[in-house]
C-alpha cells in the first residue's frame, strides 16, 4: 500500500511496507536506521535538535536526506520549539522543506497541545496545585505574538473542564471585564475558574495592571460563588503563579474585608 505525498517539485512515494529492495537503492537509510534505533533505546536523550527534526521529517519523506531540512529549519527558528511554533509559510521557506514536512511539523504541534489538554483534563487542580494546567499553557500559549486573556474552567471535583480565550490585546482593566469571566463561568457551571494570560516579551513578572485586574476579579468573584485558584502569567521559557507567590490568598482576604464592610488599604 503506498500513500503519495507531494514534495518539493516531486511527488514522494510513502511506503507503508517498504520492500527490501527499496531500502537497499536508498543511500541515506542507513541513516535513518540509526537514528530510529537511538530513539527506540533511549528516546530523545542525547539528541541534537536538528536531529529530532530531522527524525520527524522521515515520517513525511521516508526516502531521501531529511537532514538539510532539519538543520536548516533549527538554524532559521533556533531550537524544536521555534520549529514547531513556525508558521507554515515560514517552514515552507526552509530548504527541503515540502507540503508534506510542513504537514507533519504542524501535526507534532497540535498533538502536543491535544495531549497536553487531556491530561491537564483528567487531574485534579487546588490552590497552588496546577501543574498540568501550567504545562497546557505554556503549550498553547507561550509563542503567541499578542497578549491573550484565558480562562480555565474548573468543575466542582477540581477538573478542568473547559478553557475559553476571553481577551486579547494589551490587558487592562478596561478590556478584562469582570461580567464576561463570570458570565462564562455560570455557563459552564463552573465551581472555580484560572485565569491566564502570555507575556509577549517573555517577562513573566507581573504588572500593577495584572494585580489590579485580579484583585479585582477574586473581589467579584466572591459574590459569584466561583473561586479564583490561580492567575498564570506564560513567558517564552517560564511561567508566574499568583497562587505560588501568596498573591490569590492575599486577594481573598482583602476580599473577605471587602464584602464584611471593613476598609481595605
């Protein structure tokens, strides 16, 4: 059975069962032997990233060099995730780099993300306990270009039940608007919710505009009946947790101040 993709300015013939004779006529499956005999050992330790790359790519071009592609694609975006966060106008600029490699390059990303969302899916999350969350965001999240708002939807067993993009620009307290989370919230029938939003820039140090904005959202979230668990900053290589720094507790109390009546300072 042979699957054609197209390749460069040929077609490239995808064996799913390739005879020995083909194997033999292909100078560089030796190669690639090796490199999936490394992976079968020991998975990607001792890789280089142009090799993981380049061990990607036979999936797409079972035949031929895929190591030109691969170094060429993580000398132009630096590393494997540059690869994969690259557009496919971007890749396809990439030497060697066909339809059917761009197609298996963004296919790892979105698998990636989907993964990432299931498990984050399947576990329980608690004040200062989001590990999988962190990890789903810092996916989906740390390559955006523009600074995007989200929220986590968290049900009454402490599972991440939904994830909703709310706002994107630069956040302020005027574009974050407290009725929109908790409008959402309620049609989730959500019993906590994360908040989340990336740093372009890579700071992950929070602005007096992030603590503002969720000050003011553990405030309402208390006439809500929802809890406010954590605010997530993502940067390129880091995250910030509220929750982590005492910040959402700090929040709480000010909050419980707040609804008792007593002056908050």
């Amino acid at each position: 059975m042979r699957i054609c993709f197209p390749e460069e300015s040929h077609i490239v013939e995808y064996a799913l069962m390739p005879d020995k004779r083909n194997r033999q006529s292909d100078p560089h499956e030796g190669h690639r032997e090796r490199l999936r005999q490394r992976f079968q050992r020991n998975g990607l330790a001792g890789f280089h990233d142009y090799e993981v790359i380049e061990l990607l790519l036979t999936l797409a071009r079972p035949r031929g060099d895929t190591k030109r592609a691969g170094k060429g694609a993580v000398c132009t975006f630096g590393s494997v995730r540059g690869v994969l966060d690259a557009s496919p106008a971007d890749l396809s600029a990439v030497a060697g780099m066909g339809d059917a490699s761009v197609f298996v390059i963004k296919f790892a990303r979105a698998l990636a993300e989907y993964y990432y969302a299931e498990r984050m899916q399947q576990n329980t999350v608690s004040l200062g306990n989001s590990r999988e969350v962190v990890d789903y965001l810092r996916v989906s999240m740390a390559s955006l270009d523009r600074e995007t708002f989200v929220v986590v939807y968290v049900d009454a067993q402490n599972r991440p039940m939904a994830v909703d993009e709310l706002f994107e620009g630069t956040l302020t307290s005027s574009v974050v608007y407290p009725r929109e989370v908790f409008k959402k919230a309620l049609e989730h029938r959500a019993a906590a919710i994360i908040l989340a939003h990336n740093h372009p820039s890579g700071c992950i140090e929070p602005s007096p505009e992030d603590r503002r904005i969720t000050s003011d959202l553990v405030v309402a979230a208390g006439y809500m009946d929802v809890d406010v668990l954590d605010h997530i900053i993502i940067g390129a290589n880091g995250h910030f947790s509220f929750a982590d720094h005492g910040l959402i507790r700090e929040y709480r109390e000010r909050a419980r101040d707040f609804h008792e009546g007593r002056r908050v300072i």
